[in-house]
C-alpha cells in the first residue's frame, strides 16, 4: 500500500465548498492542497478561510501533489469540469447529480475507465452512522423480508436560506434532482437496484422570489417541476413511494423501510446522524442509536482516498451515482409520458462500514 497522504484540489468555492472544507482539513489520510473558482475572488476568500492556496483552475489541474479533485461546480457544469479532470489524470469527486444525462454519466465511467482513473460522488450521508446502521439492521434481518417503503422530502424551496436560488430550479436541479439523490441512495443502500417506476409531477409557481441576501426581492423563473410524486419498485420486489417538493410549507424528510416483521423510522437522508426508531409489528417500539461515524460531508472523499491507496473499489460510485441519475431522470420521463418506464441500468448495493472506521484515525 503507497503510505503517502492523498492530495485533495477543490474546484467550486460555493457554500457547499465550506461544508467538506470544514471537515476535509480534519481528516489526516488527506492533503487539501489549493482550490480554484472562476470567480477568482470567492476562490481567494475560501483559501484564506482553510488554509489552502488559490490556484486558477488549469494550474490545479497540472498540480503534481493534487489526486483527487472534488467538483462542487453548478450541476449544468458537472460533466464538463469531471471530463477536464479526468484529462488531467486525476481522481473525480463530482457533487451530485453526476451529470444531468444519461448519457454524459457514461461517458465519465468510461472516460476513468480508460484511464485507470475512479470517478465518485455524492451522497456520502449513506456513509454515516445513521444509515449504516439501518443497513446493518436490514442485512441482519430485524425487519423482516424488506416489502415497501416510504420516502420523503418536503420543504418551501431553498430562496428564504440560500442568496443565489435560482440554479435549484433550473435544469439539472429542481427537488427531484437536488434532493432525491439522498432518498434514492438511501433506498438503494437498503432495498437494492430500481427496477421500474412511474410518477406524476407538478410546478406550483412558474416564477419565484429571493427572500435572502444582496438579491432579496429579485425573481426568476422556475424551469423544472418543483413537485415530483414516484412509485418506485425494486429488482426485489420491494416497493418505495418517493415525494420530493419544494411547494410545501410543511417541512419533512424521512425514510421508513417496512419488512414482514418490523418497520424500520430512518432519520433525515439529508444527515449523517440521528436515532432511528425500530417498530416491530405487534411490540413496544425501541430507539436505533447511530453506530459508526456520524462526520459530514467529505467522508466520501476520505473512503475514496483510502480505497485508491488499499485498492478496493470505493462505496460512493460512479456506478451507484449513474444508477440513482438513472432512477432519477425515468421519474423525471415518467411523469412526462405519463406511462410507467422500465430501467435498463443496476448496480450492487454497496458493503456496509466496518462499525469502527474512523475517519480521524491517520491510516495511510
């Protein structure tokens, strides 16, 4: 095994960019070397913050110290910058979605392929402790045979929080695509490979308003459904119904995996922690404590990184990302055509963490 830490370049210097930052610089398997951004000014501000240098994106790219590139890029740009990095011979780690085609996500397979390069991506909350142990509980059978579930995730849009809301209703984004991929990921962690789905959707307001920020007041126009409702079923037989929304003021996001014995609550997909709660069909119910690492976005990166060096496959792939893309775009197609649509892609739900990974411990 190389012992020499891996390093890390970031292209994007948005809010998510704060959000691995944070983590990624606490994690000593990894060097986060230099972050590049268009917008050489945010790039230079989000350097200062953590510590890194500030390098234009081409310089990145050349940078011998640098493996694994993170793009947290809009999602229009997703399958441009991952192709630019994997021209460069190094290691993709693309936001979600992947790409906003089918066809754009192959090609980023095939491209790493060839190159003997990996491409992964987010979610990485699948990796947390919360549902890792609601996979562990579901791979020991406490529910039961699997049978159904229910997913949701509900919420007024992102413009009274975020201060640039308008590329979440835009094409790539929208809840299916910016929010789904958590659910879905979940559902897949659990239940396995989707088999075929049908699905309704729906747009509350053709234009909305920022509530927030230098740009409160400004509208834009919404040019995705804001409402998608799915019904999902399984290589397994399971079945899931699928709600993502951003027309509700009530806010929800949960998972419930119900089995021939017991149901199983799973917190917000959208987290890395939280207690689950375990319903058994004719007993007292019990609480479901997180077992494992519950540290947030960037332990997809760490995983990838130590799989590169231990020469395993990495759990955030590029094959679960293109599966979950797949789902997501025949819910999207289905509710146009109004007609059920079969999947041809699939992949193996990825193996459990050992309960004792621990991303702060120095393994490389």
């Amino acid at each position: 095994m190389n012992s020499k830490r891996v390093g890390v370049g970031v292209i994007g210097g948005g809010v998510i960019s704060s959000h691995y930052l944070e983590n990624l610089t606490r994690f000593p398997d990894l060097n986060v070397v230099a972050i590049a951004d268009l917008d050489q000014e945010r790039a230079r501000a989000r350097a200062r913050e953590f510590g890194l240098r500030h390098l234009l994106v081409h310089e990145l790219l050349a940078h011998d110290d640098i493996e694994i590139v993170l793009n947290l890029t809009v999602p229009a740009a997703h399958f441009d910058v991952s192709a630019r990095i994997l021209a460069s011979g190094k290691h993709v780690w693309s936001e979600k979605p992947l790409a906003t085609s089918r066809r754009d996500a192959r090609l980023l397979l095939d491209k790493a392929g060839r190159r003997g390069l990996r491409v992964a991506c987010a979610p990485d909350t699948f990796l947390g402790g919360a549902l890792q142990t609601a996979q562990r509980a579901v791979l020991a059978g406490r529910i039961g045979e699997p049978k159904s579930a229910l997913a949701i995730m509900q919420s007024p849009g992102p413009e009274g929080t975020h201060p640039n809301p308008a590329f979440y209703y835009d094409q790539g984004a929208g809840p299916l695509l910016d929010m789904g991929p958590y659910h879905v990921t979940a559902l897949v962690q659990t239940l396995g490979a989707v088999r075929r789905v049908s699905s309704v959707s729906s747009t509350a307001r053709a234009v909305r308003r920022v509530l927030v920020g230098a740009g409160a007041g400004t509208e834009f126009d919404v040019r995705v459904p804001s409402q998608h409702m799915a019904l999902l079923e399984f290589a397994s037989g399971a079945r899931a119904t699928l709600v993502t929304s951003f027309d509700s003021g009530i806010r929800r996001d949960l998972l419930e995996l119900h089995g021939t014995e017991a149901s199983l609550e799973i917190p917000d997909p959208n987290r890395f922690a939280g207690t689950g709660r375990f319903v058994p069909l004719h007993a007292e119910p019990e609480d479901v404590p997180a077992v494992g690492s519950t540290w947030g976005r960037g332990v997809g990166v760490l995983e990838l990184a130590r799989s590169i060096r231990d020469d395993v496959p990495e759990r955030a792939s590029g094959a679960l990302a293109c599966h979950v893309l797949d789902v997501l775009l025949a819910i999207a197609e289905a509710a146009r055509a109004g007609t059920p649509l079969t999947l041809e892609s699939t992949v193996a739900s990825p193996a459990p963490l050992a309960e004792n990974w621990d991303p702060t411990a120095a393994t490389l």
